[in-house]
C-alpha cells in the first residue's frame, strides 16, 4: 500500500517539478520532497 502511495506521490512531484524547474532549485525540491514523505510516512 505505501509503495503504491509512495510511486504515485512521486510521479505527481516529478509533473509539479518539471512545471516549476526553472523556479526551484533541486535542493529545494529535496527539502519539499523529505518533508511531505515525512508527513505521508
């Protein structure tokens, strides 16, 4: 189950990352990224 939530939040970061990479830097997608995995896990 996690998994699948897991695959499915990422593929969604990815779209959202792609729209903003001109605007986010990756180290800021990381920090995004830790803290909402936190918050699902």
């Amino acid at each position: 189950m996690k998994i699948e939530l897991l695959k499915n939040f990422i593929v969604e970061f990815n779209k959202t990352t792609s729209i903003y990479s001109f605007h986010t830097t990756e180290t800021d997608g990381e920090l995004i990224f830790q803290q909402l995995y936190q918050i699902k896990v």
